[in-house]
C-alpha cells in the first residue's frame, strides 16, 4: 500500500492535480482542508482545531496500512508544508513511517509554481466551492502573500531526499500544466517504481 504525499504552497493546484491523480491509481484523496474545514465548523480555525485535524489524519494513516479490507489500495494526501519549521517535517516524517515501517511505500510529489499563477488559481471555482476558508476572497489572498513572505513552502535542491529516504520523491514546476498533465506525469512515476520492483 502507498502514500502519496502531494506537497506544495497554498493554491498550486494540489487538490485539484490530487483529484485527477485519483482517476488514474487505485487510491482515495484526503486533501489538507478535508479534516480541518470538519473541525473548524464547530471550532473555528484555532489551535484545537489545527490538533484535532493532525491526529485525525495520523489515526487514519494508522488503522489504513493496519485494515485488511481498504476499499483502495493507496492515500493521496495534500498538505502545505514550510520546510523552515520542525514541527512540518516531523509531521512529514511521522506520517510516512506509519507506512514504512509497514513495509508500505511513501511518495512526495511536490508542486511548485510562480506566484502570480497561485493567486489566480487562489479564486478558482473548484477550490472556493470545496474550501470555505477561502470564499472570503480578500482574507484569503493575504494569508496567501503573509505565508508566501514568511515560510519556505517549497523544499532547497536535494533536502528531501537527504532528508526522508527512502522516500520516493518527485518535484513538478506545473505553472503551465493542467492538472491532467501533471497527474499523468505522478502516474507514470508511480509506474515506473512498480516496474522497478520486478
């Protein structure tokens, strides 16, 4: 069983590729707003929120590589990550032992893309209607531009591997991809670790 880990700032397209990479795989999405939007409707977006939404996660991961009845074989899994604090990589790296050290397998596929592109797509119709977080347009591109300001949302040349072997790793710039191109191409990858195998 797989972890797929799509990785990348705030409206790179995530969910969206997510969504595609979905019809290709025998998978499910669980994309990062999912569990916190689940939450926050009775919460707010605090603290206990933000707690709940991680241990959810992880107790899903958990009782997934534990089941031996899962509807599909593999999670895609979207979340914004700053590389700058500790408490992102270790989530990072504690999710995907729960999968490695069930001899299950972790890909991160991290999206990067320019700016402008991610405040367009930051008033997408698909992520308005599935983020509630985001209709208020205004909050959310200052939010966008605060963390693009303040956090390193997209990893430095070879950090991931150095940092998360034996994790399966692959980084995309899709500024000028649709979403389709860019879940072939995560397919494809997926592809050929399982040719590798034989």
């Amino acid at each position: 069983m797989d972890l797929v880990v799509i990785i990348g700032p705030q409206a790179v397209g995530k969910m969206t590729v997510g969504r595609e990479l979905e019809k290709r795989m025998d998978a499910r999405l669980l994309y990062n707003h999912e569990t916190i939007d689940l939450f926050a409707k009775f919460l707010d977006y605090g603290e206990e929120t933000f707690r709940l939404s991680d241990q959810t996660r992880k107790e899903l991961f958990k009782a997934f590589v534990k089941n031996k009845t899962n509807k599909v074989a593999s999670i895609i899994f979207t979340v914004v990550v700053a590389f700058d604090l500790k408490e992102d990589v270790e989530f990072l790296q504690e999710i995907s032992d729960i999968f490695l050290n069930t001899d299950g397998r972790v890909f991160f596929v991290e999206l990067e893309a320019d700016l402008e592109t991610r405040l367009e797509r930051n008033v997408g119709e698909s992520r308005l209607m599935a983020k509630p977080s985001k209709r208020n347009v205004e909050f959310s591109r200052n939010e966008l531009l605060k963390t693009h300001e303040k956090h390193r949302l997209n990893s430095l040349p070879n950090e991931v591997d150095e940092r998360f072997q034996p994790v399966n790793y692959l980084r995309i710039n899709n500024t000028y991809l649709e979403p389709e191109e860019t879940a072939e191409r995560i397919a494809e990858f997926i592809r050929s670790k399982d040719e590798s195998n034989y």
